[in-house]
C-alpha cells in the first residue's frame, strides 16, 4: 500500500461508513413508506365514517407519527401492518435499528429522510 496511490486506511474507514449509512437510509425511507400507507388508509377511513354522520370521535384514532415518548410496540404495530412483500425482509433488528435512529433524531431535533442533508 506504501507509496501506491488509492485509498489510505482511513479513506477506506470512512468509505465502510458511508456503505452502512446508505443501507440504514433505505431501511428508513421503507418505514416512512409504510407510515405513508397507514395514515393514507387511516385518513380514507376517517372521511368514510365522517360521510356517514358519525359523530364519534373515530375511537381517539389520528395519524401515525414518530415522536419521542412513541413506544416500540405502536411503532411496530403500525410499521408490521403495512409493510409489503417486498419490503417485509426486514427483520425485526432491522426496525429496531430504525426504531432507535428515528427516535434518537426526533429527540435531537435533527430531520430524517429524502429532504435531509448528508454530511
């Protein structure tokens, strides 16, 4: 490697880095998809029982967001009940990964996803 051009360990270290942030990404933006799904759904639902004079107030029922106090079996409940074929070979360590990223950068005010910077 000495004196040979390319990369130099610490090029490599970061380039390892970079491999593992592109995958989390992607897990990431297949959780967001599901959320998507579920509050799509959800708010269908909603109007449907709103055009029929429901005057309940839909069982406490609203849209899906992440938010620090949000638990893992709720985030669990909504992400499992909508992920499809494609996506579903997602393990379960694969959501809780997500699950903490996505709490952890709730908690410190910092954005998640397509509209986010990278370093």
């Amino acid at each position: 490697m000495l004196g040979n051009p390319g990369s130099n360990p610490l090029e490599l270290f970061w380039d390892v880095i970079d491999a593992f942030d592109q995958k989390l990404d992607k897990k990431i933006a297949i959780v967001e998809d599901a959320i998507m799904k579920y509050n799509e759904r959800h708010s269908k639902q909603t109007e449907y029982e709103d055009s029929q004079g429901d005057d309940k107030m839909n069982g406490g029922r609203r849209s899906f967001s992440i938010v620090p106090n949000t638990t893992w079996q709720a985030f669990s409940g909504v992400v499992d009940s909508e992920l499809d074929a494609a996506s579903s070979s997602m393990t379960e360590d694969d959501l809780r990964m997500v699950y903490k990223t996505v709490c952890l950068i709730d908690r410190l005010g910092l954005t998640v996803g397509a509209n986010s910077s990278s370093q």
